[in-house]
C-alpha cells in the first residue's frame, strides 16, 4: 500500500493506493473498498478531522479491513507460462563472452550497451511509473476535490435547509408565544374592564343612596328642627303655667291641700273596687318583676322564686279574671 500526502496535509486526508508487488497479483474487482484503479476509499478517509485523525490509525484501519477482506491475489503460473517467462528471461540475457581479447572487449561493450539501454528502459518504466501515479493521484485528488465539494454542497444544501427549517420553526413558536401572551393580555384587559365597570356601577349606586340618605337626613333634620322647637315651646309654656301654680300654690293655705288619695274618688262601689283590684294587679306585676332580677342577680335561689312566682301569678290571674268579669257586667249595665 502507497500513501501519498496532499500538500493541504492534514486538513485534507491523504490518498492510499494498492499495489500489485508481483506479475501473478491482481486487484479483485468489485472490492468493497479498493477501486480498480488501487485507490482505497474508507469511512475513516471519509470522514477525516485533522485534530483526531492521523496516519497511524489510517494503517490500523487498513489493515484490520483488508485482513477480514484482502483486496488482491494471486494466480499459480503454468509450466508453458513459466518456460515462455525463462525464455524471455534467457533472451533478454547477454551471450556469455568468449576468452579470446577481441572477443572478450566485445561482449563488455555489447554488455555495457546493454546495461545502458537496460538502464535506460528502467528510468522510462520509472518515469512512465511515476507519471502514472502522478496522474493517477491527480485523478483521485480531483475526484477527492469533487467529492469533498459535493460532499460541502451536500452538507451546506442540509444546512441551509436545517437552518430554514429551525427558524420556521422559531417562528412559529414566536408566533404562538406572541398569540397566546395577547390572549391572555385581553383576557387580563376584558376581567380588568368589567371588574372596574363593574366597581363604577357600585359607585354610582352607592351615590345614589347616599344622596338619598342625605336627602332623607336633611329632611328628618327638619322636622326634629320643627319639633325641637314646639318642645321648646310647650317647655315654655309648662315652666310658665309652673310657675303660676308655685306662685298660687304659696299663697294658698298650707292646711287645705288636696291628699294624693283624695285625687280620684270612685263614684260606685263598683268603681271603687275596679280601682283597688288594679292597683293590686300593678302591684303583682311589679313584685314578679323585682323576683326576675332578685333572680338575676343571684339573690334569690331559683325554687323560691318559681314557688312566689306561681302563687303571685295565681293571684293576679284571679284579679284579672275579676276586673274582666266586673267589665262586662257594666257593659251589660250600660246597654241595658
């Protein structure tokens, strides 16, 4: 295997070729990874990175395909082929030189004549060699160079259309996000809108009853203004007539004044008991009314006020049944 280094070595990876090192060698054809004119093409050329490439891992990679699946072989060469090879071998070989001077000078001239253009063949077959690779490594680097440029192509067409796709792609969420945040912006404006109509509507409603509140204030200011002002004058009116009755009072005689039980004297007997049975009936209900707070306030146990409670409510019961009974007999006396 020959390995040639292009001048952008090691940006750009170097070119392997295989080659034949006998006459009974020959390349297979249809070889996985050898073409038919000894290039080697490998994934590791392929995909070759300076910084983690190198030659040494070109050869182990080479040799670890090449052992799985040999790139060349051989033919055994028949016994006719072997005889026509050493005829032209013996051909091609110098007479052996005779032991005479004239002779002998002669065959180390025709021996050197042909040395000469023996040598000379070799540097044609080394130049037309040389010129073979030359134009065989130009021809694999401009097939490298065209590929490598397809290959660039390939890589910046998916690129391009990789980029054209992320920001479409971009887009279209900046788009979406853009929506949904205005969305959401007019929903947030359209509860803020309503909830502040929402909040006029209690204001001018609460001025409204406020308004009329005052309304109904200053009215009632009014008319207690109103009634103040007949109390004041009724008050004047009464501490006036009161002190006309002190001023009569004084001058009348201190020993005909009027007792407070001679105010009202009942004409009837009737009457006259009407008058005592409620005033019994007023004293019960005051006294039921003392043993409520009595019993309030801790004064009194509780079995002792249901036990006066029950006999004062029976008695003012049958006090009321009488005054009740005593109406409607001077009812019947006043239609009658």
């Amino acid at each position: 295997v020959h390995i040639y280094l292009p001048p952008a070595y090691p940006m750009r990876p170097p070119i392997a070729f295989v080659r034949l090192g006998a006459p009974n060698m020959y390349l297979k054809e249809n070889h996985a990874h050898v073409g038919q004119d000894g290039q080697v093409y490998l994934h590791y050329l392929h995909e070759w990175r300076p910084h983690s490439h190198n030659l040494i891992e070109l050869v182990v990679a080479m040799s670890s395909v090449f052992s799985n699946d040999p790139p060349v072989f051989t033919k055994r060469q028949t016994s006719e082929a072997a005889a026509v090879q050493a005829s032209v071998v013996q051909s091609q070989t110098p007479a052996p030189p005779s032991y005479d001077d004239s002779s002998i000078q002669d065959a180390i001239t025709a021996s050197m004549q042909q040395a000469e253009i023996d040598e000379q063949r070799r540097l044609e077959r080394e130049r037309e060699e040389e010129q073979q690779a030359r134009d065989a490594r130009e021809r694999a680097e401009a097939e490298a160079a065209a590929k490598r440029a397809e290959e660039e192509e390939r890589a910046r067409t998916a690129q391009e259309a990789y980029d054209a796709q992320a920001l479409a792609k971009t887009r279209e969420n900046v788009r979406i996000k853009m929506v949904h945040h205005l969305e959401q912006c007019a929903r947030d404006t359209k509860v803020s809108i309503q909830n502040d109509m929402r909040d006029q509507r209690r204001l001018s409603n609460g001025t409204d009853i406020l308004n009329s509140q005052l309304a109904q204030l200053e009215s009632f200011k009014e008319t207690l203004e109103s009634q103040i002002e007949t109390v004041n004058v009724a008050t004047t009116d009464i501490e006036e007539w009161l002190q006309e009755a002190n001023a009569s009072e004084s001058s009348a005689d201190q020993e005909k004044k009027i007792q407070i039980d001679d105010l009202c004297k009942p004409t009837t007997p009737v009457y006259n008991q009407m008058l005592e049975l409620s005033a019994e009936n007023a004293s019960l209900t005051d006294a039921l009314y003392f043993l409520d707070k009595a019993l309030a306030r801790g004064n009194v146990e509780l079995t002792t006020h249901l036990k006066y409670v029950r006999k004062l409510s029976k008695q003012q019961f049958m006090i009321r049944a009488h005054l009740v009974k005593i109406g409607q007999l001077l009812k019947e006396q006043r239609y009658n």
